[in-house]
C-alpha cells in the first residue's frame, strides 16, 4: 500500500467496524477488539514483554519485495502467540504471505485462504494453498463469519 493511503484506510474501516481499527504505531498494545493495519512502507511485527503484545514498526528485514510483508507479520505473529495465530490471506498477487503461513503452521496456527471464486486476484492464496499452508478455503462473504466461529 502506498505511503499516505494506510492512515485513511484504516480510519475507513474504523468507521465500517465494531473493530478498533487504527494504523499501526510503534508500542501499539495488541487487545481484544483491535485491529492494526500496518503502514505503508514499514513492516509490522508484534512481539511481547512484560506480559503484553506490543507493535513494532520497522524497515528491517531489507531483503522482501514487499513493505510491509505479510511473511514479516505471520512469523511474529506466530513466534509471538503460537497455536493462538488465525492467519487470513486474501485476494493479491505473488507469493507474500506463504513462508509466513509456514510459520504459523510450524506454531500450530491456523491459516484460511479466500476462495479463488471470490478473489479479485486469486494469485496470494493460491500459493498459500499450493504450498500445503492452508487449513480452510472460504469466500469473501462468509469470511467474517468463519473468522468469528473459529476464535
């Protein structure tokens, strides 16, 4: 996502939601009923201390396609929570998301994919799904509810 778009996109669906959603800040405490969307240009990883999940917000790894990466996000995520991890990959191009959905597998996590038939672009859970990572394959408009009934 461009630089200058993730404040007003989270800010959007903040105003679609029963969610806190916010864009991402360095130290943002993870909590029930928040949502963190990461910002343009920096990874997002989570890690914990002194008994709460924290955000960190950073350039580094240097070496992604993409920054912010969805792999970044998962292997904290999964380093972080473990089993606890429920890791959506939807619509998008290219493989991001894939080595994460590993690392959430390796944890004991679990992974949904959106389905191909609701995907604008079916490229990102495809390969998520052909690498073996994905638990569920569920369409966009049932997602919500399958996220819901699994956590």
């Amino acid at each position: 996502m461009p630089v200058g778009y993730t404040g007003p996109f989270a800010a959007k669906l903040n105003d679609a939601s029963a969610l806190d959603v916010r864009e991402a800040s360095e130290g943002d405490v993870m909590q029930p009923g928040r949502a963190l969307l990461a910002a343009a240009g920096l990874h997002l990883q989570l890690y914990k201390t002194r008994g709460q999940v924290l955000a960190h917000l950073d350039l580094n790894p240097s070496d992604t396609l993409h920054r912010p990466a969805v792999d970044v996000l998962f292997r904290s995520a999964a380093e972080t929570y473990g089993s606890r991890v429920l890791a959506v990959v939807m619509t998008g191009m290219g493989n991001d998301g894939t080595a994460g959905a590993a690392w959430v597998k390796a944890h004991g996590g679990l992974v949904f994919t959106e389905a191909e038939e609701s995907c604008i672009v079916y490229g990102t859970p495809r390969s998520v799904v052909e690498a073996g990572w994905g638990d569920k394959s569920i369409p966009l408009e049932k997602m919500a509810e399958a996220i819901v009934e699994t956590v």
